[in-house]
C-alpha cells in the first residue's frame, strides 16, 4: 500500500513545482505587459495583450512555452503586413505568439454601444474569457475597462418544490439509448407520436419544425394538454444569414407558441422560464440559462438529452439523406435516453410543473436583444484531416431491466443535487473516466461546488486514472484551454471535436452519466439543467463505445480557432453563421 501511495504522490508533487514556476514567469510577463505594453499595442491590428502559452498548429507547445499573447484583428502572413508591422519574436526578453481576437474583444475593439457590451460582457463572462482563470490573472490590476462591465443582475431566490425528494431510484424499466445526429430525431419523432394524453416539456431551445409539426399532430391526436416552458432568448441567425446554417429551415420560438396555440387552444399552457434577461430589465431564479432538456409523456416515459429541439441537435435525417462522413461533421453529437418508468417520469413533470408555476409572475416575453451575428470561415486544413477518417453510425440500443434485476438510477437537477452527486462519482473511479462536454470554464472566483467538482476530475488524473477529456471546438477554445492547463490539467489528455454538445461520463465502463450540464460555476450550481446517473455496465458500455469512437475519428488536438475565428457581423466568403449565443453558450 505504500508503494502505491509513494506512486501517485510523484505526480501531483510534480505539478506543485510545475505551476509555482509558471506562476512565477507569468507575474513578470504581467508586469512587463503593463509596463511596457502600449508599444506592442502601436503595432497595426493589435487589439488585446495578456499572459498566456505559446500554440504552434493549434495546440500548446511541446515542452508548453509561457509569453505575451498578442490578440489582432486579422491574423496576415508576414509577407501582407506593412513595413514596421511585424511584431517582435521577442519583447523585453519573452516570446510573442500571435492570435485571432475573440469574438467580444472585436466587439470591443469595434465600438459597440456600452449597454450592449454591457450585456454581453456579463452574460459571455464565463466562455468569453473574462472570467477565466487565465495564466498571470491574479496579477493584472485590471482586466477590461469599467464601461464594458455590466454590472451582476441580483438573482431572486430558488425555492425548491415541497414534498419532492430527488432519490436514487431501483427498479424495473426500459431504458433506450441513443445518440445524435444519426438517431437524435429518429427516437424522438415516434417517443412524440406515442402520447396518450398529455405531454410537459422543458427545454433551452425549441426551433426546429420538424419537431414542431410532429408534436403539434400528436397533440391534436391525443386531447390533453401541452405544458411547455421554455429559455426566453433568441437562438437563431439573422434570415438572410440561415441559408449557409444548419438551422436554416428553423423558426423562432414564438412562432413555435403561435403555430401550438392556434392547434390546441387553451390545452397549450406555456410560459417562458425565470432568467435574468440580459439587458437586466427582468430579474430571474436562473442566472444565465434555463439549459434543460426534458419531456415527459402521459407521466409515465421520460426523454432526457443534451440536445435542444433545433435542426442542429436532433437533424430530420431522412429528409437530409447524407451521408454519415457530412452528418457527423457538420450536426451535433448529443446523447439520449428514453425511459419507461412512471416514478422517474413524474419526479420530473412534478419539478417542471413547479418551474412553471414559479415562472409564471415574472412572464417576459423572448429577449430582444440584438447580438451580434457571428461568421465563422471555413476550415479546409480541418475539413482535410476529417476527410481521411472511416465513419459509421452508432445504432440505438434498448435495454430491459425487471424487478429481479432492477437497475438503479439517480436523477440530478441544478441548483438542486448535482455537484455533490457528480463530485462522488469521479471520486468513485478506480481505472478510467471518459468525459465529454460542451467545455469546461475554469473561472476566478468559481463556487465552492464547482471548485469541488473540478478538483475531484484534477485529482483523478494526478492519481494515475486513464482520463480522457473531449471538449467542444468553439467558443473561446485557447483561453478556456490556457485556464485548464493553468489550473494543471495535462494537455495530453484533452481533445477538441466540432459539435460536441453533450455531457457525458463513464467511470470505470460500468456508470454513466447522461444529461444536458454545463461544466461552468453557473451551469453546474445554479442554472437548470437536468441528468441521470446510471449504475450499470451494460449502458455505460454502449455510451463508453460511443465516445471511443469520437475520441479516435472525430476528435483532436487543434483548436479551429487558430485559423478559422469567428467574425462579428460580417460577410466571409464560404462562411457559415451562428447567433453569439450559441458560440458563447453558458
């Protein structure tokens, strides 16, 4: 015993020394960038200067090089810049890496109004890389101007539902699993059609019409009611810009109430749910997302996903007809599951039930604010890469389970019962952990749960555990990266894949989590968002099969960002667009 101890105390004595020396050489590249500073800013295109780590090829060197990242507006070969263009390779005797500005420091750098970047500052804090624990943060004096901070908006306080107890469950019942894009809509289309009565739903967004139009026929079908809350922001590109999306057939969620209403009349009982909206003219119970993605049918069959109801989560395949190579690469990986059990299923109408209720006083209608229009330009070196690999579907699979061999099932809601439950598990891993989710924001001043929660998957990894991480391949991805790499998570062990949109874990190939949480202070204590735990092999086996397969085909290690940076509200020639808050969701 002592010899295993004495092992796995090498490696976090290692990382102790690891970072205090990084630490060091970041406080004097903070102090030489506020010194000295303004001469790098004089040079054309430079918009941002912060410590950081040095990417070659999109990824981190190799032994990983600490400098000043430059950010530009454009990211030119040197032979287009002008004389006396070229920034240094050097500056007061630390490197200088070059990189594209991030969506909201072009933002910035573009003027817009204060109340808008008010906004987005404060609802893009976590993924835009403000509240990030970037290298040398604890040293910089100020981190974004006072004018484009907008000030936190008081959240009212979360009542939990009298008499509902979020208690593991064993029994029997029928479990199907399944994963987008290849079977997404393909089980979700019929889980609708089947409803005898009623269906209540919960969800962060509901714009595809395929979706619409089954629900809505099934509802007419049926005779009972439709009890649907919704996160009241606008998720969709611009009309003329949703031709090169693929959410281009979409439709606004108010269109989505209108067409229900006009169906089924007073049977349709719909709100929108209590998030502070981002102009800060209405108070909410959630801060930043009503991220949950939950229906249950008749009270008795449960769906529960990472993926939204849009055309780029649960893509309508057979109307599309490609082929599995362009389906994985342009629609979303999502997880599924579809549960016949009337405990499960009512435990969570009975707490969507109760979202409503709670939101129904504080009724705002979908958000106006205009963001900005995001165009992201292709990316033919990645396009390439994807090219070379051999694909296949992942085909759904169900599993039985009877009162002789019941399976055991705990269901997690934030705020309620998340971190602590998700802390055990990763601390329950004896050989290995597949994590897969949209990313992970490891932020300055995080909560006490989300602290907790990131250290136990850290501690894991110094203890010898096979670890392996993929994260989504948009947003901010080099900022988030650095603050991983800052807080001591190995590179080695993390992959990027594009679309990567579920939340995922599997310990030890025998537990799985599924659900639709964030791994951000926000997302994992105090947004809703809803998941399951499932203690047995054989459907963490299924899932474990799935996240191979997207570690080995669909993942890597280059940031896409490093070439190919999202533009703010511009035409790119072969580009196609997205809402700022799908880049920066939280």
């Amino acid at each position: 015993m002592g010899t295993k101890n004495s092992r796995r105390g090498s490696p976090n004595r290692s990382l102790r020394v690891r970072l205090k020396v990084d630490e060091r050489r970041f406080q004097k590249i903070v102090s030489i960038i506020e010194k000295y500073g303004d001469e790098l800013c004089h040079y054309p295109g430079v918009i941002n200067l912060r410590a950081g780590y040095r990417f070659r090829k999109g990824w981190f060197t190799d032994p990983a090089e600490t400098v000043i990242v430059v950010s530009v507006l454009q990211k030119k070969p040197v032979s287009l810049l002008p004389p006396g263009g070229v920034l240094p390779k050097k500056f007061h005797g630390i490197g200088v890496d070059v990189k594209p500005a991030t969506p909201l420091e072009q933002a910035r750098h573009k003027g817009a109004p204060v109340a808008l970047l008010a906004a987005l500052t404060d609802k893009t804090a976590a993924a835009a890389g403000d509240d990030l624990a970037l290298p040398g943060w604890q040293f910089v004096h100020e981190v974004v101007p006072s004018s484009a901070l907008g000030a936190a908006a008081a959240l009212l306080p979360y009542k939990k539902p009298p008499n509902l107890k979020l208690d593991p469950v064993t029994d029997a019942m029928t479990v199907t699993c399944c994963a987008s894009p290849e079977e997404g809509f393909l089980q979700l289309g019929p889980f609708l059609k089947k409803v005898n009565d009623r269906f209540t739903i919960a969800m962060y967004d509901f714009t595809a019409p395929h979706v619409a139009n089954t629900l809505k026929a099934a509802m007419k079908q049926a005779g009972g009611p439709l009890s649907l809350i919704l996160d009241p922001k606008v998720a969709l590109p611009s009309p003329k810009q949703k031709k090169n999306s693929n959410k281009k057939n979409d439709i606004r969620e108010e269109v989505v109430e209108t067409q229900l209403k006009s169906a089924l009349g007073k049977r349709l009982r719909f709100v929108w749910a209590a998030v502070t909206s981002r102009d800060k003219v209405t108070q909410g119970i959630f801060p930043n997302a009503y991220h949950i993605k939950v229906a249950v049918r008749d009270g008795n069959a449960l769906w529960l996903s990472s993926g939204n109801w849009q055309s780029s989560n649960q893509p309508d395949v057979n109307k599309l007809k490609l082929a599995i190579a362009a389906l994985q690469q342009k629609y979303n990986r999502e997880w599924h599951v579809l549960i016949q059990h009337a405990g499960l299923s009512s435990l969570y109408e009975k707490f969507i039930q109760w979202d409503m209720q709670q939101a129904a006083p504080l009724q705002v209608h979908p958000e106006a604010f205009a963001a900005p229009i995001l165009a992201v330009p292709p990316n033919p070196a990645l396009l390439a890469a994807l090219a070379a690999k051999t694909y296949k579907a992942s085909p759904p699979q169900t599993f039985t389970f009877s009162r002789e061999k019941p399976i055991r099932v705990q269901p997690l809601l934030t705020p309620d019962n998340y971190a602590a439950h998700v802390t055990e598990l990763i601390q329950s891993a004896k050989r290995t952990i597949c994590f897969q989710n949209q990313y992970i924001k490891i932020s300055k001043q995080p909560s006490a749960e989300f602290e907790k929660v990131v250290k136990a998957l850290l501690d894991q990894q110094q203890n010898e555990i096979d670890v392996k991480i993929i994260l989504r391949n948009e947003g901010d991805v080099r900022s988030m990266l650095e603050a991983l790499r800052n807080k001591g998570f190995p590179e080695q062990n993390i992959k990027l894949q594009s679309g990567c949109h579920n939340k995922g874990i599997i310990v030890d190939s025998k537990i799985a989590l599924v659900g639709s949480h964030n791994w951000s202070s926000q997302g994992v204590t105090r947004n809703r968002d809803a998941s399951l735990i499932f203690y047995n092999a054989d459907i963490a086996r299924y899932f474990e099969a799935i996240f191979m397969y997207d570690w080995n085909t669909l993942a890597y290690q280059v940031a896409a960002t490093e070439t190919a940076m999202p533009v703010v509200s511009a035409k790119v020639a072969g580009a196609t667009y997205m809402p700022w808050s799908d880049y920066y969701e939280d």
